[in-house]
C-alpha cells in the first residue's frame, strides 16, 4: 500500500515558520480523536526548525532544518500496550487516551520531538496530519503552506520511495541510529557535513582572483574541486568534520598556493589566499 513519507529540502527552507504556524492553526485548541487531543499555545514545536551558521566572516552559510516526528519504520516509541502505534500507512500515532500520565515516552524518542503536555498530563507530536490524510488530503498542512516548495508529503510505496530517494540523492537524519525513518530530506549535507572556504587575491595586482582552481584532497586523494569566482571566491562542500584536508590554489601564471586544514562542525572560512607571480 501507499505509504507516507516527507521529503524537505534543507536548500529551501528559509525559516519562515509558516509551516510551525500552519500547525498550531490545525491543533492548538482543536481535538482529532482518535490520533490527537488539543496541543498546547505554548512550548509544543511539533515542526521544529533547527538553525546553525556554517563558516567564519565573511563567508557564512545559515541553514535551517525543519524536524517533526520521524515516524519511524522501527520507531522506539512505540509500545506493547498501544500507547504508541504505528498504522499501516506509516505514521505513528500516541493514543492521547492510553498516553496519559505517560511522560517516559517523551525521552524514548532520540530526536527529541515528543513534547508533553502539562495540562493534559500526555505526551504530544506530529501525527502527519493523520485526520487530514484519512479525508483524503494529498498534504499536510505543513506541506501546503510552504511557499518554497521546501516541504513535501508523497503518498508512496516502499519501493518506489527507495527509488526516489536514490535518484534525488534524498538521506535520514541519524540514519546510523537504525530508526529508519519516513522523513527524507535533500541537501541533508549542509546539515551533516562542513565546507572549506576562503577567498583568492593576485599578489601582484591586489586584484579578486576570479578563475583560480581549488582542489580539496584528503591522504593524496582529491575530494573536492571548486572555481573562484568574480569575487575570487570559493566553497568545496560534503566534508568530514574533524578530518585534515590539503587545499591547493592555483592559476596560469601563478604558483600554487598549498596550505592544511582541518574544519570543525561548524565549517572553515580559510585566511585569505595570495597567489605569487610564478
């Protein structure tokens, strides 16, 4: 059967909380039995959206990171007694009836997107909209109210998403943890991975060195290749955190210009890079 999953495209959310407030107009004040009682005003983000700066001045690159519930294929939540389930269609659901007074539930989720509810005594979270796709919608609410097209439902079978999700390049978070999860995002690596940038300057002219190669190796082999453009500058991205790379800079009729580094998780924006008169 047709199964739902989440795709979210790292590259396109913009933080602009339309899918956070999308939400709370949908449950806040508002009960779906049987997947959902009311959720709070305040302290629930069941559309959480995580930020963090990649680089240094002057080249930085924000990214944010929309992250609801996973639902999970092997979800840790889930319990014997029906408390957590999960349907067929893939989403798991916490029975806001056998839920109550259950808060150990919120801690069995590492990705840490089950809130609870002081009032209710009930763990809470995304349900996918559960109520709206069993009326037939093709979208969530979160997915039909971003205006980037960051956030997308696709009612799939296992296999044809398997397909889609090697074709676009599409990855987990926390894959390793082995929850295997029904939320697929593209451009995950800006997430998960640093970047080595820096800008390039010709000594002699004081001048942007727009067309430099920037080649990114690690233990003699290239991993990484970028261009400088007008403003001299470049980016080679997909790179281990914590790992030393060897960057060299080079154009005709200048020396190559070598230098190792190491960026953290938060990225490396180099010094800036003069090339000499060869």
């Amino acid at each position: 059967m047709k199964k739902w999953n989440l795709v979210i495209d790292v590259a396109r959310c913009h933080d602009c909380n339309d899918c956070f407030l999308a939400d709370k107009d949908e449950f806040v004040d508002n009960e779906w039995p049987p997947t959902a009682a009311p959720q709070p005003r305040h302290g629930h983000r069941w559309m959480d959206i995580q930020s963090k700066e990649r680089g240094q001045h002057p080249l930085i690159q924000v990214v944010y990171l929309p992250t609801p519930c996973m639902h999970c294929d092997e979800a840790p939540c889930l319990t014997d007694d029906g408390a957590v389930y999960k349907r067929d269609d893939g989403l798991v659901i916490i029975d806001p009836e056998k839920a109550v007074g259950r808060e150990e539930i919120v801690a069995s989720c590492p990705y840490g997107v089950i809130y609870w509810n002081d009032e209710k005594r009930l763990p809470q979270k995304c349900t996918g909209c559960a109520h709206l796709i069993d009326a037939g919608w093709q979208d969530t609410r979160c997915s039909q109210v971003c205006p980037t097209g960051a956030i997308k439902l696709v009612l799939a079978e296992d296999d044809e998403m398997a397909a889609m999700a090697e074709a676009e390049g599409l990855g987990r978070l926390k894959d390793e943890l082995g929850t295997a999860p029904r939320v697929y995002y593209k451009h995950l690596h800006r997430w998960t991975t640093a970047f080595v940038a820096g800008s390039v300057v010709f000594a002699d002219t004081d001048e942007c060195a727009e067309g430099a190669t920037v080649t990114v190796a690690r233990d003699g082999a290239t991993v990484g290749e970028a261009t400088s453009n007008n403003y001299g500058d470049f980016l080679v991205d997909e790179l281990d955190p914590g790992l030393q790379y060897e960057v060299t800079v080079s154009a005709p009729g200048y020396a190559p210009a070598r230098c190792t580094v190491t960026p953290g998780e938060l990225s490396l924006t180099m010094e800036r890079v003069f090339l000499d008169k060869a």
